[in-house]
C-alpha cells in the first residue's frame, strides 16, 4: 500500500477516536465491540468495558434497529450533560453503531419551552381564553386545549377545519359569525371581532365567546393565515344581561311610581280643598257668631269660639305643611355651593327678631360650604335651628352651635343646643312623621319638621342621625 493512502486511512482510522462526544459498535448480541476515548465516562456509569455487555435498555433498543433495519434515538444522562445518539444498524455484519453528542442545551430549551407551554396553557384556562390558528390555503385549523374546552369537544372529535367550527356555533349567529370572518378576507381587513354564541357538543350548553383574530400576509400582501383567541364570556354575559333586566324592571317600577306620586299628589291637592271648604265655613261663621252676639255671650262661650277659629287655621296650616311634605319627592334639585354659616345667621336672625326678650347664645363656624339647593337646606336649617330655639326656652342661658368636622373624608355639619333632648327610646322615631317628643306639647308644631329635614337631605344623597340626654341637650349630625 503506497505511504500516502496508509497515511490517509490512518486518518480515517483516528476520525472516531478524535469525536469529542462518545462512539460506540455493539453487536447483535449486546457485547461492546468499540468505544473511543470520550466514551470513559458514560461507560463508567454503565459499569460496561470494551468485550462486555451492555446495559438492557441499550439492547433493547438496539435489537428494534436491527429488526426494522432502521436508525433510532436513544437518550442517555452522563454526569450533569444529557447525550443523545443516533443508532444506525450495519444489517450485513449485525452490529449497530452508535454516534453521540451533547444535547444539554437542547434539552434545557425544550424542558423551557415545556415550562412556557404549560403556563401558557394553565393561564389560558384560568383567564377562560383559548387560542386558534388557520392556514387558509389547506383549511388547517389548530386549537388550543383551552379552545377545545370551550367548545365542548376532544381533539379526536373534531375535524379541525373552517366548516367544523361553524358547525358548533350556534345556529341562530353561524351566518352572521362566517359573515364577519369571510368579509374580513374580502374586504382586506387586517383583523375581525364578533362575540357569538357556541353550543358544546356533549352537554347541548350553550356559551357566549368573544372571538377576535388578526389576518398573517404574505410577500405578496395576501392573507394566507389567521391568527385568534376565543373568551368564553358566559359568565360576565349573563350577569350583564341580569342587570339589563334589573334595569328594564327598575325602569318600569319607577314610570309606575311616578305615576302612582302624581296620582298621589293630584288625591293630595283634592282632599286640600275638599277638607280646606269646610274648614273655611266653620272658621267664617265662627268668626261672624263672634261678632254678632259679642255682647250676648259670656266669656266662655267666646273662649269656645276662639278655639274653634283657631283650631281651623291651625289645620288648615298642617294641610299646607303636609302638602309641602308630598312635594319634596318631586323637588327638581338646584344645586349650587351655598354658605351655610351665613343662611344659619340670617334663621337665628328671624328667630331672635320674634323673641327679643329671649337670651341665646348662638355660634356658628364661619364659611361652611356646601353644595346644596339653597331653598331646601334653609328648610333644613329653620327646622332644626327652630326645634334648638323651641327647646332651649326652659335654660336661663341656652347655647346653639352649628359647627363642622370631618369624618371618613367628608365633612359633617352638626347642631347642638343645651335643652330639653330626648331619650334613646325617642331617638328610634325621631324622624317619623306625627312623632313628637314627650313634654313637647307647649311646643308649636305637628310633627313633620323632622320628618321633612330627613327627606330633604336623602333627596341630596347624604343622611342625617341625632344623639341627645334627656335634660341635657341634642346634637343633630347631617351629611351630603
């Protein structure tokens, strides 16, 4: 043999020996014919020298190459690197050579690549999202397991084509569903949403879905593939269709209360005047039969019709306080930032005006803003300044306070005397209407006053609550 083809088989001699990753031949039998340098190690963990057997996993796999005469893969741990070989059978002389490499970093990608999937997969079950892909050209489709989930079916149940996926949508939204997809393509969009429904094979439940996907183009600007999601919205469907029913429902209760308060408030006005006629006779012949026969009648007989002039016009005043009562549900609200230091001054004003002889001592925090319909929370400040004026009229030297402190990022307003209060029995029905408190019965009034400060200052969206000793005094507290 000449020198330089020696030295050239020499070489190829040397080619398996000088394979950084490991080389092996077995044979039929399982006995290691060759192993080169690389090989030490895996052969270490095998307990397997160059003459002996090999490991049952490494036969079994070899014995399959030889039978089918066709390569296959092993996968083998060596130390901390993972090793996979491609076996290829030498049928002729029964014997399998093994060819290795390093495979870690591959294997590292692939358990990442497993770890991303399976968060995906888990993210789109908790979020109800599934996703799909359809080449357009070989009528592909591909779902996601959370898509098939959705849609109530297995992969081996479903051929995973355009026309199958209709088939699961509801019959009542398919053409408008395909409408929506195939005119997108027409018309060039770049993408199409629709929400629909979708009936589950199996159980025959139907669910709502949001769909949305987004045309793929190729070189040539034509779009060959969709890419989509599909969000099962059952859920927040139904609620929203609950409270579209709700809504309608409070929207008739409500046409239904307005018309039953203007049938309310016009029954109002008619019992006015029917109880207003006589109540005017009586007063006007009382009135005459006082005049008439004042030198005929003894004092008595003119006290009894003093008190029957005066009984008509205090219940015609209740007719007209019960009438401004109905009409505060139906109050439109002009709102705007009003002073209440300086309306609480100008109440205490008038109050003081009508009893000059009175010695109160009246303090109000100056420039406390609100915004409120001025017309109402006078009405509201004469109510409660008048009952504080009312029921000091027993101290020697009464306080009013009208102040503001803020609580839970809101300002309260509150108004405190130091008269007659009231108990915690009397503070359950301290708004109620014809509820007046016990030794109040020198007091003018009928009743309502607090009554209509409490629907006054609900119609502004806030709340109002008292506190009071009996002997000691009352704070009223009220919010907007």
């Amino acid at each position: 043999m000449p020198d330089q083809t020696k030295e050239i088989v020499c070489n190829i001699a040397l080619f398996p020996e000088e394979n950084p990753s490991p080389v092996l031949r077995v044979d039929g039998g399982g006995i290691l014919l060759y192993a080169n340098s690389a090989s030490t190690e895996l052969l270490t963990q095998w307990h397997c020298v160059v003459g002996g057997s090999v490991p049952g996993f490494v036969l079994k796999k070899l014995s399959m190459s030889l039978e089918s005469g066709l390569n296959q893969e092993l996968e083998a741990r060596c130390g901390d690197r993972e090793l996979s070989f491609i076996m290829v059978p030498i049928i002729e002389r029964s014997y399998v050579n093994f060819y290795g490499h390093d495979s870690t970093k591959r294997k590292q990608i692939e358990e990442g690549l497993a770890r991303s999937e399976e968060r995906l997969k888990r993210t789109q079950e908790i979020a109800n999202l599934g996703s799909w892909e359809l080449d357009i050209a070989d009528n592909k489709l591909v779902w996601s397991d959370e898509a098939y989930r959705i849609f109530g079916l297995q992969p081996h149940e479903f051929e995973a084509t355009y026309e199958a996926f209709l088939e699961v949508v509801h019959p009542e939204d398919r053409d408008a569903v395909n409408e929506a997809y195939i005119s997108s393509i027409r018309d060039g969009l770049d993408h199409y949403e629709i929400e629909h429904r979708v009936v589950q094979k199996r159980s025959g439940k139907i669910l709502y879905v949001h769909e949305k996907c987004e045309h793929v183009r190729d070189e040539a600007n034509k779009i060959v593939r969709s890419i989509g999601m599909v969000h099962d919205i059952t859920v927040r469907k139904q609620k929203r269709m609950e409270v579209e029913r709700l809504n309608a429902e409070l929207k008739t209760r409500y046409r239904e209360l307005e018309d039953l308060n203007k049938e309310l408030e016009a029954f109002n006005y008619t019992i006015a005047h029917d109880l207003r006629k006589p109540l005017t006779v009586i007063s006007g012949y009382s009135q005459v039969l006082e005049d008439l026969l004042d030198d005929k009648l003894d004092q008595k007989s003119i006290d009894y019709l003093k008190k029957i002039t005066s009984s008509t016009i205090n219940m015609s005043q209740l007719i007209d306080a019960l009438l401004d009562f109905s009409k505060l549900a139906h109050t439109e609200l002009k709102l705007g930032k009003v002073n209440l230091s300086d309306v609480a001054n100008l109440v205490i004003a008038d109050l003081k005006s009508a009893e000059p002889d009175r010695k109160v001592t009246f303090r109000a925090m100056e420039n406390m803003e609100a915004n409120v319909d001025i017309v109402l929370i006078k009405a509201v400040l004469v109510n409660l300044l008048g009952n504080a004026w009312k029921f000091t009229a027993k101290q020697k030297e009464a306080l009013i306070e009208f102040e503001m402190k803020e609580s839970d990022g809101k300002n309260v307003f509150f108004i405190r005397d130091n008269g007659a209060g009231f108990s915690v029995e009397e503070a359950q029905n301290l708004f109620a209407p014809f509820q007046r408190l016990r030794g109040a019965e020198a007091i003018t009034g009928f009743g309502i006053g607090l009554a209509t400060v409490e629907r006054i200052i609900h119609r502004h969206g806030g709340e109002i609550w008292a506190e009071g000793i009996p002997g000691k005094g009352a704070t009223f507290y009220f919010r907007f």
